[in-house]
C-alpha cells in the first residue's frame, strides 16, 4: 500500500513539560518518514519548547496569537499533507501502529473526511485527572450531562450520544452524522483530509466542532470514523489549580469568540436541557457521588471521586465567566501560561 503524506499539527506555549513524549511517539511510527512532516505553531515559547522541535527536526511557525485555535489555523496553513493530524502538546501516540491504523480507513473510503480515536488511553502510572478523563472520555465533566463526547465514556458505555448512523466495521466504525447533532470531533488525534480542512475553514481561528457542523448545513449529512484505538491525553495530571484554570480558559474563549462571530455551533441552543441536568447535579452534589460510585463499580479507580469536585470547579468557572463577560467580552490571558 502507498501511503499518502501527513501533516502533524501541533501549537504551543511553554509545552516543554509533555511536547517531547509526544514528538518521540510520532518519531517511532511505522509510518514512511519521508510521508510525515511535523508542523509546530509556538505562540512565544521561553522555555526549551522550540529546543524539543530542533531536536526531533520539526517545523515552527511563529503564532502570532498564541492561542491553540490560531496555532492549529497557522499550521494548517503551511500544511503540505494530504492529511492533516490534530496533535497536542499533551498527546502522545500510544503505540508505533498508531497512524497506519488510523490512515488506511481513509484510503479505503474516499467519501470520508477524517478519522478519530474512539476513546482515551487509560493508564495507572497516570496522574488522577488524566485518569478521571480517560474513564469518562472528555475532559469537560459538563460534557457527560450534554452527552455530545466522542470518546467512550464508561459511566455509560457509549462513545456519543448524539443520533447518528453507524456500521460496525471490525476494526473502526463508519459514522454518519446530520443536522440532529454533532460530538466534539476535532482534536486529541483526530486526522482530517487536507483539502476538506481547506475548503471549509477560513479567517485566523481553526475551531474543532465547527468544523463539521458547518458542512452538515451545507450538505446536509458527513461521514467520519471512529478508529477502536486509543490516544494518551495527559491532562492537567495531578494539577487542580491547572484543571480550573484550563475551565476558565475553555469558557472566556468561547464567549469572546461567540461576541465576535468567529463561533458557528450554536451548542447551546440544543443542549438547554443537558445544561439544567448539569446545574441541578452540581447544586445538590449527591447525583456526582452516586455517578463517581457507579463508574468505580465498573473501573475500580479513585480517579473517578474527582468528578463531584470537576463539576464543581467547571460550574463556578463557567457561571463566573458568564457573568464577566457580561461587561468585558476577552480572552483568557496567555502571559505566564505553560503546559
């Protein structure tokens, strides 16, 4: 088989705590070198971060505005893959078969516009927060109430609850999405066809869920699949403070790029209902406790007793968020931050 070339997309700031496990998964792939091409799109790194790029003969692209969506447009900009692979700084790829098993699918079925990892790598020796989210399969716990993950969630043994078609294939699944919904498809090791990132993406900002949703309301339907593999998802470890920071980030963002247009998935307008389920969860505390108590009944893993106080954190900082925004519309702040 002849493989196509791919583009590794990854932004950057300060991620020289995590970037280097991940530039080593994709070095060690069994994948034709001269077919990869990492692409590196740092928002102003000062630590050893373009060091680790030099090192393992990446790309770096200068990211203007530092932000992980802007990084993922700037490379994608100066992609020259036939596909391209969104990568973070915190992923790395868990086994050397990874991106052969995650390419050949999309070879075989030409009317397909990327491929995704159906859940997160579940690993011991990880710290409690990584862990807590490969079991739930997201990394926003809110998201568990909305039911639009993409990665299998234990607590109820589905990678999404979105309506959709589907055909078990073996190895992957071969999906169909429509107008009736969308999951959170569009990072963490998801791969997309180059010309169709092209054709559908325009302006400074590349947002994940959008992507699709926008051509499902211009076509009206779009077929993706859903690998039975994994990726590791290193997120926030044993860091609290970072986890709420991260939370703080994720919703200022959303509402200042909501303010400005740049956002087209309308989510809200679908999930007021998974929204209410959220609050009144985390008001009363007791259904966290009891969802905490049933997914360690399945997986027996302290991790899962996060989840009371995840809800928590994510419904102070999205409720906060909210209400600033209400009088200053902006950004989370990048100054200081690193992975």
């Amino acid at each position: 088989m002849e493989y196509p070339k791919v583009s590794f997309l990854i932004p950057t700031l300060n991620a020289e705590s995590v970037l280097e496990d991940c530039l080593k998964s994709i070095s060690i792939q069994n994948y034709p070198k001269d077919k990869v091409e990492v692409l590196i799109a740092d928002g102003g790194s000062e630590d050893n971060t373009l060091e680790l790029a030099k090192k393992y003969k990446a790309k770096v692209i200068n990211n203007r505005l530092k932000t992980a969506e802007a990084g993922k447009m700037t490379a994608l900009k100066a992609s020259a893959g036939e596909f391209c692979a969104f990568v973070d700084s915190d992923n790395r790829l868990p086994d050397k078969t990874w991106l052969k098993d995650m390419i050949e699918p999309l070879i075989n079925h030409v009317d397909v516009v990327g491929s995704e990892p159906w859940e997160y790598t579940w690993r011991k020796s990880d710290g409690f927060i990584t862990r807590y989210c490969a079991l739930i399969g997201m990394n926003d716990p809110m998201v568990h109430f909305l039911g639009n993950y993409d990665r299998v969630n234990l607590l109820t043994g589905k990678w999404t609850e979105v309506p959709h078609e589907e055909e078990d294939l073996g190895k992957y699944i071969l999906v169909k999405f429509d107008n009736r919904g969308i999951p959170t498809i569009g990072a963490n090791g998801t791969i997309f066809r180059t010309q169709f990132l092209k054709s559908a993406v325009h302006g400074d900002y590349l947002f994940d869920i959008d992507i699709l949703s926008e051509f499902i309301q211009k076509e009206g339907s779009v077929k993706f699949i859903k690998l039975k593999r994994g990726i590791i998802h290193t997120y926030c470890e044993n860091d609290i403070l970072k986890f709420a920071r991260k939370q703080r980030r994720r919703v200022r963002d959303f509402l200042y790029h909501k303010s400005v247009g740049d956002r087209k998935y309308n989510w809200e307008k679908s999930s007021t209902r998974g929204i209410i389920k959220f609050v009144l969860a985390s008001v009363t505390i007791i259904p966290l406790f009891c969802q905490a108590t049933k997914g360690y009944l399945k997986k027996r893993d302290l991790a899962w007793f996060f989840h009371p106080l995840a809800c928590e954190i994510t419904l102070w900082e999205y409720s906060s968020g909210a209400f600033i925004s209400l009088f200053k519309k902006q950004q989370a702040s990048r100054k200081g931050w690193k992975q």
